[in-house]
C-alpha cells in the first residue's frame, strides 16, 4: 500500500494507491475504489491502535459518532458552563447508540 499524504492550493488531502480519500466530486473518482482506499486506512488504525497519540482519539470517537445514523444526540446529558476557577466554557456532548441489537 502505498499512501501520499499532500497539501497544494486547494487545501489537503491523501491518496492512497492513487486512489484520493477525500475527494468528494463523484466525477472525479470511483466510489468503490475509494470505499476499499478507505478500508484499507481503517485496517492500519486498528493494527496500529497502540501507537495512536491519545489527542488523536477525540476525534476518532467524533467521527464515529457525528452524522451516524445509528447514534443521537442526547440533549438530556449535554451541558455548556463556565468554570468557576478560569472563566473558560467545559461542555459536553452525549450521543447515545440507538439502534436495537438483534437478541434485544
């Protein structure tokens, strides 16, 4: 596998076996062969989960669950304060898994 992670004037992306992982214009690319670019990426993060920096994962946990069909925002749980000691906003953001586990 070979991947070219690169930057140019229209911003930054990531070919993996020539094949463009964040290109979005259906033209320009075949969505299987994108499909399998993005697998084959996910396959490498979980071999080499043990490496990833931890301020990585936030926004791993992010992806998962933002525009999942499977996951809701709780509104219940979420909460935006200000901190007593600094003045500085704590939030947080609850998404719950919805979808019913077929022995359920």
């Amino acid at each position: 596998m070979k991947v070219e992670l690169f930057e140019h004037c229209f911003g930054s992306g990531a070919n993996v076996d020539g094949v463009d992982v964040a290109e979005t214009d259906k033209e320009l690319f075949d969505p299987e062969a994108q499909k399998e670019a993005r697998r084959k990426i996910i396959s490498e993060l979980t071999k080499n989960m043990d490496n990833i920096p931890a301020y990585y994962w936030t926004e791993l946990a992010e992806m998962a669950v933002r525009d999942n069909p499977e996951f809701e925002l709780n509104e219940e749980e979420n909460y935006n304060e200000v901190c007593e000691q600094c003045g500085n906003w704590n939030s947080t953001t609850v998404y719950i898994n919805t979808k019913k586990e077929e022995n359920d």
